[in-house]
C-alpha cells in the first residue's frame, strides 16, 4: 500500500484511551477527532472489544457475561480474538495510510481488567500480546483517572434504567483496584502514557488531553503545524 515510501513519514498515529468505567474516555475521544480533523489530519474513532465486524460480535458476547462463564482464561481469549481482527482489518491499515487512529480502550485494559483483576499470569498476556498486536504500540495511551464513586455515579447516570454490563456489575472494590493498576502503568511506562485527572469539567480534560498530545506527538515535521491550531 505504501511501498517505496518510508513507513514512518506517512504512517499516521496510534493514541489508545483508558480508564475506568465513567472516566469520560467516549466524550474526550470524540472532540479530540473533532480538533485533529479540523486540523486536516484524518483521524478515525474506533473501540475495543469491537471496532471491526467480527470483534463487535465478541464484543457482544463478552459484554453479556458469557465470557465470565467461560473463566479468566477463556474470557481473556475472547478479548484476544477480537483485538487480532480489529487490528488486522482496521488499526494497521488506517495507519498504514497515515489516518490516525484514536481507540477506546485497547492491550492495557487486558493487562488491568484481565491480569490485576481477573489473575490470568502475565506470561499469558505476552504471548496473546506477541500474536495479536506484535510490535503495534501506541505513539500515546491517555489513561483518564477519576475517584470510584464518582466514576460509578457517571456510568450510572449515563445506563439510566438499563441494565448494566459484565464490568459494571463488580462492585467498588474492584473499581478501586482498577484505578490503581491504571495509575501503576501510567507510571512504569511514562514515555508512552499520560494520567490526566477527569474530575473535573469535560473542557479542562480536552484541554490537558490536548496539551499531552501536543508536547508528546505533535512534534514531527509533518504534523507541527497543528501544533498552532
Ligand atoms: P464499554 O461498554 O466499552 O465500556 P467503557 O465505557 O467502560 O469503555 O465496555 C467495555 C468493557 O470491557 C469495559 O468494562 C472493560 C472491558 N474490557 C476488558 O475487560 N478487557 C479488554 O481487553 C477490553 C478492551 C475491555
């Protein structure tokens, strides 16, 4: 697709957002798009699990729970399967034709959902990690970091009278230590990760959101002249 032409001037960029439930990952996704698109980069929103069509079917079995019948392991599979279509049929080929992409979730929520929380060995995790994503790493992992309860309270507010997800369900316990294996990776890995406090009112997020991404990604000749928008 882009033979004869060095990868990396054309190659557009890989920002992966995470958080717990209610960080507000969906609303800062979508006006980051809305800026960068202003800005004449092409840019796609997609999610995980799901974001291509073979993913938005596991995505749909593994958010009804039928996963957590099939234990950590299993479950930890489904989430695998859906990350190697989504990345095969979607992620790379949008960067291969310099179209950035911005992902809702992606391999640091099996390392905290699946690895901290549900105890499947980091051994696993590598070798899943080694067939589905390979060397594909994020230019940029925003991790949205907000108190539980007022986590909890937003995803409520949001769902209204529906029922909630697999995830959802678990109680503040696991919230918390969701939020604390978040906030460990934002500090073992800080070339690539950014915690930026969502506790407070969604322009000030963008903002800050806004400002990792300038100082951290925006820094190529190809790309500088967004940096003034
Ligand atoms: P979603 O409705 O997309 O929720 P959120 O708004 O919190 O992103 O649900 C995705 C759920 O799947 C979420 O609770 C996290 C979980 N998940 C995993 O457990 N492992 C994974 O690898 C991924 C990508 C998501």
């Amino acid at each position: 697709m882009t033979e004869g032409v060095p990868k990396s001037s054309l190659r557009g960029r890989f920002i992966t957002f995470e958080g717990g439930e209610g960080s507000g990952k969906s609303t800062q996704i979508k006006i980051l798009a809305d800026r960068l698109n202003a800005a004449k980069l092409r840019a796609i929103v997609t999610r995980e699990p799901g974001g291509s069509p073979g993913a938005e079917i596991i995505r749909h079995l593994v958010l009804s729970g039928m996963g957590k019948l099939l234990g950590a392991d299993a479950e930890t599979l489904l989430f695998a399967a859906a990350r190697d279509d989504h990345v095969h049929a979607v992620i790379k080929p949008a960067l291969e034709q310099g179209i950035w992409v911005l992902c809702d979730r992606f391999a640091d929520s099996t390392r905290v959902y699946q690895g901290r929380l549900g105890d499947v060995p980091p051994g696993v995790l590598n070798a899943m990690e080694r067939v589905t994503i390979g060397d594909l790493k994020p230019d940029l992992t925003i991790i949205l970091d907000i108190p539980v309860e007022v986590g909890m309270q937003r995803a409520a507010a949001r769902r209204g009278n529906a029922a909630p997800d697999r995830f959802e369900s678990e109680n503040v316990a696991f919230h918390q230590k969701l939020r604390d294996a978040y906030r460990d990776i934002a500090a073992d890995d800080p070339a690539r990760c950014v915690l930026i406090d969502a506790n407070t009112d969604a322009n000030t997020v963008a903002t800050n959101v806004w400002t990792a991404l300038r100082d951290r990604v925006l820094t190529t000749d190809a790309t500088r002249e967004v940096t003034r928008v």
